[in-house]
C-alpha cells in the first residue's frame, strides 16, 4: 500500500522547513533555489488523539501509531517540463508518489528571496500546475504514439486510442487529468492509471502564511484550484519551532497561542484522509497500535494486515467502538456493557474500530 505523498513547490516556499517540522529532522533549508537535490524521505505518524487515550487506559508495553511517507521534492521552476533546474529529476520524483502536498508561499519577507521576484500565490499554483501539465502531455503523446500503429493493427484498441486524443487535447487546454471524466470501460482505466500522471494524483494545498493573514489567503487560493482540493493554511516556521519544543513546553506554547494542537497534526490526518486511508486498533497489554487499511475493506482483510495468516484463517472478530471502549474501561467493561459485537466475513470495518480477530491456530 502506497502512504507516500510529495511534498513540492517553488524554490524557498517552505517545503523543507515543513519536512523539518513533520519528520524532526535537520534537513538543510536554505534560501537559495535547488538546496533539495535527491528527495528526503520521512516516516511521519498521524497524529491521533484516540491512539493516545487507548495507551493511556491500556498502558501498554509498546504504542505504535498509523504512518505514511513524505518526500520532501526539490522546488520546481519554470521550465522544468523542458528540464529547466534539473526539472525532469524532479517531476520523476513526484511521479513515484501517490498524492502531492503542495506549498504555496503567501508570506512577504524581503530576506527570503522569490524565484519569481514577487509573491502572488494564484500565479504560482498555476506555474507549477502548468508545468505538471506540460510532462503529462509529454506521457500521453509518447502513448498516443504507440497506441496509434498497435490500434492499426487490432482495431480493439481503437476506443483505447480515441480516449487517450481525448486526454491529450484536454491537457493541450491547461486542464489537469484528474478531471477528465474516464469511461466506465476497465481497459480504459486501467490505459489511464498506468500513465501515473502527475497531474491525476490528490491535492493538499499547504499555504504558508501567518494566522493574522490565513483566511484572505486562503480565499484567494481557492480560488485557482478544484473546489474538492484540501486547503491548509499553516505558518510553517512556527510549526517548525513548536516541532523542536520538549513536550512540557510545547504544551504550554500552544496554550499560550490559543491552539489545542500543532497544525501539523491537521495535516498528517489530512493526508491520511486524502488517501482514502482509515484505522483501526489493536489494545493489548504488549501494544497498542493503530493499523492502515482502506476505507471499505472487510474484516478478513483487515485481519490480513497483521498477518496473513489471520485472513487466512478468520474465524470472527470482536469489535468495539473506540470511545466505548475508552469509556467502559477496556473489553471486560464494554463486553459487560454489551458494546461489544461480532464481525463475520462481510462486517466492513469502520474508522476507530477496536478489535480482536479470532482465528483458527
């Protein structure tokens, strides 16, 4: 399962400041264009309450919450279709990603330079989609090239090459994949998600700015971008300070500045959501843990997250919902409360399920 998401952008935007803030690392961010050559790459957890109060009842030996990975992409500029700023390396970076978190600059600092002198947040979303843009007609003229002789050939392939000179003047018009409609024909999507293009994967709009100027900004990215597109407004350095606070003193930091909790915690769940991912638990004395799996599947398949073996051999599974759990006091208090049910093969499982899986040995 892909949990990995490109975190990309114009040079000196915020990109590796926020990878700093998400990740804990020292990754270098300086204000000069392409400091981030070859993509860092971090494991982040997503920030749930719920795991925490479950470690907390249980008291476990171990807590392990739910991950996915952020690939800090070096900035793009224009021209890096053609290959401006080593812009072919990079876009291949964001090929390898299955949703993309782009930054957006909003803040005025005259210290941090901008690659295009100014800031102005709707043209630089469309720079950089333009350039997107630019590589997926690339992609898809390279296909309609080799789909065109195959298609002479076997006139199977004909709807195949049709939708793809549909895809390729849709693109010519400024407009990204994922909002092209695909035909409900299973050689068609399948021809369509194998392209891997850039500008079909979900979008999370982080816009850097700071609280007093968050919402016109906001606003006026909302503007430029698909109405279903996440926006998170977020002032970046001052995540990154809270990030490198010890925990007593980050608490009392984000008392002080009104916030229960670091927006990096929005966004690692953002992201999460965004990939149509959920969790359940697991609570037991030698761990809690919150496991990934898609929204939709089954109990036997959940099951199979942990091991193989228990998909294989599922028999059912105990489930209880997270805060009836909490508030019972654990599985001999929901079970005696009667909150406790029974999962068979078709039970699909809901986000925060706590569950015990029952299977033969």
């Amino acid at each position: 399962m892909n949990l990995s998401l490109g975190i990309v952008g114009l040079p000196n935007v915020g990109k590796s400041t926020l990878f700093n803030a998400l990740t804990n690392n020292d990754v270098p961010a300086q204000n000069y264009p392409f400091c981030t050559i070859d993509p860092n790459v971090g494991i982040v957890p997503v920030m749930d309450p719920r795991l925490d109060k479950l470690a907390e009842l249980v008291r476990p030996a171990k807590v392990t919450p739910a991950v996915v990975e952020f690939w800090d992409i070096a900035g793009l500029v224009k021209g890096a279709a053609s290959g401006a700023g080593l812009g072919n390396k990079f876009l291949a970076n964001i090929r390898n990603v299955s949703a993309i978190v782009h930054v957006v600059r909003a803040f005025e600092n005259g210290n941090i330079t901008h690659v295009e002198n100014s800031v102005d947040p709707k043209r630089d979303i469309d720079l950089i989609n333009s350039e997107l843009i630019l590589k997926d007609i690339e992609t898809v003229s390279d296909k309609v090239k080799f789909m065109d002789g195959r298609a002479r050939a076997d006139r199977k392939l004909q709807p195949q090459l049709d939708f793809l000179l549909a895809l390729e003047k849709h693109l010519n018009e400024g407009k990204l994949a994922k909002d092209i409609e695909v035909p409900n024909d299973e050689d068609i999507q399948e021809l369509f998600n194998s392209l891997f293009l850039l500008t079909s994967k979900p979008v999370i709009y982080v816009v850097n700015t700071d609280a007093s100027n968050a919402e016109a900004n906001v606003s006026l990215v909302k503007q430029v971008i698909n109405p279903g597109d996440m926006v998170v407004p977020m002032d970046i350095q001052l995540e990154f300070e809270i990030s490198a606070l010890p925990e007593p003193d980050k608490t009392q930091y984000l008392q002080e500045l009104g916030m229960n909790e670091p927006t990096l915690a929005k966004l690692s769940r953002a992201a999460y959501d965004l990939l149509g991912l959920m969790s359940f638990f697991t609570a037991g004395e030698q761990e809690v843990r919150a496991w990934t799996i898609t929204k939709g599947t089954k109990a036997p398949q959940a099951a199979g997250v942990i091991h193989t073996d228990f998909e294989k051999k599922f028999i059912t599974a105990d489930i209880v919902k997270c805060d009836d759990f909490l508030s019972a006091g654990g599985w001999v208090g929901a079970k005696e409360q009667g909150k406790v049910k029974l999962g068979g093969k078709d039970y699909v499982m809901e986000d925060g399920d706590v569950v015990l899986f029952r299977h033969n040995a």
